[in-house]
C-alpha cells in the first residue's frame, strides 16, 4: 500500500515538473495564437516595487509554460471536433467548415451580421460629407478618384453561417444609399460576386479576406472600365489571363484563432498573364515591411496612381499594376494628413479602398473642409 502511495506522491510531482520541464525559454511568438509572447520583465528596484511588475511575471509564466500550445490545440480540438462548439470571441465555426472572423474590437463582424449595428442619420451624414470632401479635394487638384469598398465575407456566403441573417437593412446599405442620394460614385462590388459565386469560390473557406477570383473579378468588370474612363486619352493595355486552381494543406488566418494547427486543405488561384510573365510588364519595390508598396510599369505613358488601402486589396494589385506608369500601394487610411505628401507625389489618380467592415470609421475620419 505504501508502494502506490509513492507511486501516486511521485506521479504527482512529474506532472507538476512537466510545463516547468518543457518551458518555452526562448519562443517569441505563439504558434497558434499568431502573437509575440511577454517577454521577462526588466528587474530594477523600481520595477519590483511596481505592482505591474508582478502582472508581467504572470503573464510570462502563463505564455510560456511547457506543453501550453499542445493543451490549447487539444482543448480546440475536443471543442470543434467532438463537442461541434460553434467557436468563440474572435471566430466562428459555420456550415460546410467554413470559418467566420467575428472579433468585436476589430469591425464585429457578428454584429454586423445581423445588422445590429445601424447608425442614425447624423453618422451617415457624416459619413457623405468625408466621401464628398475627399473627393471635391482630388478634383480640385486635377487628381481623379475612385472610392471602393470591399464586402464581407458574410455579405456573400450569409448562407454558411450556423444562424440566417435578418432580412432588414444593412449598415453598408444605409450609408450607400445616401451616396446615391447625393450622386457621388463608388464602386461596392457585392452584387456583382453574388452573381459569381455560384461558378466559383470567391472567399477562402477559413480566412477572412476574399480570394484571387473575387480580386479578378472586381478588377475586371469594375475597377478598369472605371479607371479608362476618367482617362480617356489614354491607350491601356488589356491582358487575358491563365488561371491556375492549387488545393494545399495551408491554413487560413482564422484557424488559429480557434486554437487549431490544421483544419482542412485550402484551395489557392493564382492568374497568370497569358504571353507574359508579371516581370514583363511591371515590377514590385517594398518598403516598412510591405506597408509600402510602388509597382514601376514598363509603359511610362500610362497614368501615376496613389492607392490607399487594407488587406483586401492585395489581391487587386497585381491587376492594377498593369494600369499605371507607377502605383503606389500605402497600406494606411486616407487621412487629412495625407495631403501634403499628395501634392508632392502629384498622382492621377487616387484610388481609396477600404473593407466593409471598417466603414464605420469613415464618418470620425479627419477631413478638413
């Protein structure tokens, strides 16, 4: 009897040593959380009498200690695999594996969804006036202007998500039609991948952005008939492309949120121009880690375009590029204190992209009059 007892004092104990054993000493970032881990607090006097300090000490031991990213998949995994949990703050398990991006603090995607979140007429007139202002500005300076939105994922694939969405009106809607109201332009692609997406996938299954078709298809049947007209002078180039589909075991950028590795096979496209290679007609210079992006085209007589952009536009960039003697891609909104380096750089064109879960930032946006 008194074997088992130690058996059992000392099976205790090496369960308690394990995270202590396999501690992450050296890690900087989370593999499944895709975030930078706290690192050890500075020790200075001030510090250890600082009760923050003690905070960090927490908040290190709990990012690092051993077999934390094994449990976190495993209890993933019990949750969406056998328990069919829907998902948690940040993402949402759908129909047919589709994986939805619902963090509240960034566009609330859930809120949206079921159009909970509606503004009242002071915000959509806010709203017009920062679209209207942008625009009378680029006028004013011979600058043309394309203001796009980019949809939701849910705006087109509503239909896999675990709950219908209401049939009432949308934010997006209630601030577009006001555009109309006051015949000022914009390009909101939704009903154009509607009508697509039956043919093909549009979004990827388990991230939140749109896919190369959905940044095909807005390009071609919108964005460039938009673009040669505001420069009719001007000879553009149209190119065909090949279309190649690659299925691979990369994940989307919502899996991690759900505290999974792996989930399922994503399916890829990737456009190539038929008779060229990319190379041939433009190249790509970086800056601030991609933040910045100029596309230098071969054909100098084309026109100079500023782009303001989110994410969603990088799948639009390697079609626009072939429009414009120089493009520059800033990965930034398009603010007030924009106009000086505007001026400078002296575009054509300015295109303003912003997706459509974060147009309610457009109305406290800076503008000046």
């Amino acid at each position: 009897m008194k074997q088992v007892k130690v058996f059992f004092v000392i099976t205790f104990l090496s369960l308690l040593c394990l995270p202590l054993i396999n501690f992450n000493f050296k890690g900087e970032e989370s593999i499944i959380e895709k975030r930078k881990l706290n690192s050890f607090p500075i020790v200075t006097i001030t510090n250890i009498l600082n009760s923050k300090f003690y905070t960090q000490i927490d908040n290190y031991l709990n990012d690092r200690l051993g077999f934390k990213t094994q449990m976190i998949e495993l209890n993933a995994n019990i949750k969406y695999k056998i328990l069919k949990d829907a998902g948690n703050d940040r993402a949402l398990v759908g129909k047919d594996r589709w994986l939805f991006y619902i963090q509240r603090s960034d566009g609330d995607n859930y809120n949206d969804f079921l159009k909970n979140n509606l503004v009242n007429e002071d915000e959509i007139a806010k709203f017009v006036k920062q679209i209207k202002l942008r625009s009378e500005w680029c006028s004013k300076n011979n600058i043309q202007f394309i203001f796009l939105i980019t949809p939701n994922k849910h705006s087109i694939y509503s239909e896999f998500y675990p709950i219908k969405t209401p049939s009432k009106i949308s934010r997006t809607d209630q601030f577009l039609n006001s555009l109309n109201n006051n015949n000022i332009d914009y390009i909101y692609p939704r009903d154009l991948l509607l009508s697509k997406k039956d043919s093909i996938l549009l979004y990827y299954k388990t991230d939140t952005h749109w896919n190369e078709n959905a940044g095909f298809y807005t390009f071609d049947e919108l964005l460039l008939p938009e673009i040669v007209s505001k420069f009719p002078d001007v000879t553009f180039t149209k190119y065909e492309y090949n279309l190649n589909r690659i299925v691979t075991a990369k994940e989307g950028g919502i899996v991690p949120l759900l505290g999974l590795k792996s989930y399922n096979n994503s399916t890829f496209f990737i456009y190539i121009p038929k008779k060229y290679q990319w190379s041939d007609i433009y190249s790509f210079v970086n800056f601030n880690n991609g933040n910045k992006t100029i596309s230098i085209n071969k054909n100098t007589l084309l026109p100079k375009a500023l782009i303001f952009h989110d994410s969603f536009f990088n799948t639009l960039q390697p079609f626009t590029s072939t429009m414009f003697s120089e493009a520059e891609y800033k990965n930034i909104f398009f603010e007030e204190t924009d106009k000086e380096y505007i001026l400078h750089s002296k575009p054509d064109l300015i295109i303003w992209e912003v997706v459509e879960r974060y147009i309610d930032r457009i109305p406290n946006s800076s503008w000046k009059e």
